[in-house]
C-alpha cells in the first residue's frame, strides 16, 4: 500500500487520503516518485523558500453572515502557504515522495472561485522583520464596509440597543452615526456617537486602546490625581459586533474642529490654537503614560463642543502600543505599514513604517499648528506619500527655514518655534517634558489674560 506524505506538516497518509489526517490540508492527486538524489535537487527547496502568495480580499456588502466571514479567506491563504521549507525537510530525511515544480505551480496558481476580492493579503514577511502585522491587521487592511440602514437597531456588549438615527459622515475609518438608546426618546439630549467598520477592521485596534487604556473610571482617576478636569478623552459607552460590523459607541463630542476652520477660511485665531494645543498636550500625556501613541493626529481627529469650552481627542485608528509592559519597542524601519494616517500630518516616524512614539505625536500637533495658523504647509499640495516625507526630512533639520517658509513675512511666534526646536530633536525613546510645554503656552495666554481651559477663543 502506497503512502503518501502531507506538504504542510509532514506526517504520513495513506494513499486514497483526500485530506490529512492531521492538519486537514488537502492532498495534491498528482505526485511524482522519485530517487532520494532527485528529491533533494529538483523537488526541495532552499531554506527560507515559499511559495507566492496571491492577492485576495473579502468584499464587506451587507450582511450574509456566510459572505461577511473571513475565516474561508484564511483557510484559502494557508492552503496557498502551505509548502513550507519544514515540510520539505521531512520528506527529505524519509526519503519519501514529494510534490514536483509543476504540482507547485499549479497550487500557487490556484484562484478562489467563489470570493469577491477586495483586501490584499501581504505575502510572508522576510526572516528577522520585526514589528510584522498580525493576522487579524492582514486580514483587515483596506476593507470597506456599506452602510446600514436608518432605524436599524445595533446591541452592544450590555445588552442596550442603538438605533441609527442618522449618517453623519463616511471615512476611511468608519461610518459615523448619530444614535440613540432604544430605551431612551430621540432627543438631541439623549443622542450619542456610533462609530461603524468592519468586523476585523482597524476599528478593533481603537476597541482595545479604550478597553485597555481609556476605562472611564481609568480617565477619572487621572483627572483627579493631575487636577485635570477638563481631559479630553472621549467615553466609549458601548461596543458589540453586528454581522459584518463592529462599533463604539460615544458621547456626544461636539463638532469636528475641522468644519470650525473650514467655517474660519482655514485658519485659528492664535489664542484658539495655543488653547487648543495645551489641551491636546494634556490628552497626550495621559495616552503615552498609559503605554500608547495616538499616531493621527489632524483637526478631523480633535472635536469641540457647543459652547467651545470641551475639546477632545478622537480617533484612535491608528493608537501603537509603543511601550508594552513599560518596555519601549525598538526603533525598526518598516516594522509597521509606511505613511499610516494623514499623510499631511504624521510624524517621520510613521512615514517610515517606524512609530509612532511620543515625539511622533508631538511632531504632528507641530506641523497641525502650522496649518491652523498659516492656513497652509509647503507639501500640503502633494499627494504622494513619498514626496512628502522627503520634505519633511528636509525641514526636520531647518525648523528656522519651514518656518520662514510657512509664515512668509509674518512675524513667526517664539513659543512655536521653541516647541518645534524641542520635538524635533528627541530621541525615538525620550520622554518629552510636557510640563515645561505646557508651562510654554500658558505663559503666552497669561499674556492674553487667557487661561488655557477658558472658553476657546474663537
């Protein structure tokens, strides 16, 4: 009785074997015998090989729970993967049969017939890169998920339902809605924030930066041991998954600080900016203490309320756990996915697939500043990614001249220049001194005989 050998795993089947017995991959029909000569210089592969991965992805339509799963996307990676150089090796040293190239070939070359693709899946990362994605970040990158329809009624974890009042806007990380609780009347009073994106979509990675570091009896003590009353760390209420979907659910923020500029003809008064700057300063140190960078920070991210006295901190898409159990990661070009965010805003750090970290976060309110006030910033023109990075290098060492470059003739403010100065030469891994920052501004708005959790001036 022939017996064959599994190409993933190496263990014996016995011939007549559709599937293995043991990691259930489906057995190639075509086999080729040959001598233990041949088999090591025609059939096994050089260490490290594997075969190409093709390009697939999950088209996330409303909402068939059998076409929303992503689990037969997987089982199709890993039968497309599963010629591993550990396989190999086993059927080398028993001498045994093989897979031919051409076997190889046709497998690699094999196309899901059933799936609507969308997502990219990455082949595997080369030996020794650190900071790979996970599966779940894989599996999720780039889907987009279809709005669901008003009056359509979502449970979160607690059992509370949150009927769709409203779509109020549809981004690249989500669709926004503005809700209320089934028990609860339709009132502007009782409304709140629901935050919608694919089930394994980077909305999972927001879910844990509030399950893990902003609890709201988490952000209370803070306040209270910092004497910070005005924090502005939004509260999540509710999560839960429905089909395709995963949400959060907030309390009401307020407006997008963007539309108030767009309302402004794209600039800040310099006292709102400064006000504003101190806040986010504030909201900063309690993320980095809590082991995070918020890595986009832009005026879509930051919400104000009705009355300009609340200002917060939104948007947590691309929060990096930067310092795990107190242990800062390493410094690693490429460890993450380049130029993740707003391309205008984030940090050299993040345009190299590095960060981002503390100075990350710092060096995107920097050039946010720029732009609130000049209206402006010399790549905010460009769209490619790379170009922009290119001139941020450049100016990272000349704050002098992007200043000039920003301001034109205008007189250009010593506490910006101070602040960029500091933020761009720190190191990946030091704490900034956010006390001395703030202390920065708030000597400016004492000037102002404006205190920086005043009513924002605007």
């Amino acid at each position: 009785m022939n017996i064959n050998f599994c190409p993933e795993c190496g263990n014996k089947a016995k011939d007549g074997y559709n599937f293995c017995p043991n990691c259930g991959l489906k057995l190639p029909r075509e086999e080729t015998t040959v001598s233990q000569a041949s088999s090591d210089s025609e059939s096994s592969p050089q260490s490290g090989y594997r075969t190409p991965v093709k390009c697939f992805s999950e088209d996330v339509s409303v909402p068939n729970k059998a076409s929303c799963s992503p689990s037969s996307n997987v089982a199709q990676v890993k039968e497309l993967t599963s010629f591993s150089p550990k396989a190999s090796g086993s059927a080398k040293r028993m001498g045994r049969t093989s897979l031919s190239r051409t076997s190889l070939k046709r497998k690699s070359n094999s196309t899901p017939e059933k799936e609507q693709v969308k997502e990219t899946v990455s082949s595997p990362a080369k030996p020794g890169f650190k900071g790979e994605m996970s599966p779940r970040s894989k599996k999720a990158k780039n889907i987009h998920v279809q709005p669901l329809p008003e009056n359509d009624i979502l449970t979160d974890h607690n059992n509370t339902g949150w009927v769709l009042t409203k779509l109020l806007s549809q981004e690249k990380t989500g669709l926004y809605y503005k809700v209320h609780a089934k028990c609860h009347s339709n009132s502007d009073k009782d409304q709140s924030i629901l935050k919608l994106d694919a089930k394994d979509g980077k909305i999972f990675n927001e879910q844990n930066f509030f399950q893990r570091a902003a609890k709201k009896t988490t952000v209370d003590k803070w306040k209270n041991v910092h004497d910070c009353p005005g924090l502005g760390i939004p509260t999540c209420i509710g999560f839960g998954v429905h089909t395709c979907y995963r949400f959060l659910v907030f309390s009401a923020l307020g407006r997008n600080l963007q539309t108030v500029i767009n309302e402004l003809n794209g600039q800040l008064p310099e006292i709102a900016v400064y006000q504003i700057v101190y806040r986010m300063i504030d909201v900063l140190e309690y993320v980095h203490e809590n082991e995070y960078a918020h890595g986009d920070i832009t005026a879509n991210n930051i919400y104000i309320n009705s009355d300009f006295h609340e200002v917060y901190l939104a948007g947590y898409y691309n929060a990096f756990r930067y310092c795990p159990d107190g242990n800062h990661v390493k410094y690693n070009n490429g460890g993450r996915t380049p130029h993740e965010g707003t391309a205008e805003f984030i940090s050299l750090d993040v345009h190299n697939g590095a960060g981002p970290f503390r100075r990350s976060d710092l060096e995107s309110l920097g050039y946010c500043m720029l732009k609130w006030l000049c209206g402006s910033l010399p790549w905010t023109d460009q769209t490619n990614p790379c170009s922009i990075m290119e001139d941020k290098k450049r100016f990272k060492t000349d704050v002098p001249g992007l200043l000039k470059k920003c301001f034109n003739r205008r007189k250009i403010p010593d506490v910006l220049k101070l602040f960029l100065e500091k933020v761009m030469t720190l190191n990946y891994d030091e704490k900034p001194d956010y006390q001395e920052i703030r202390n920065s501004f708030s000597s400016v708005l004492q000037k102002f005989n404006v205190k920086p959790y005043d009513s924002v001036q605007l």
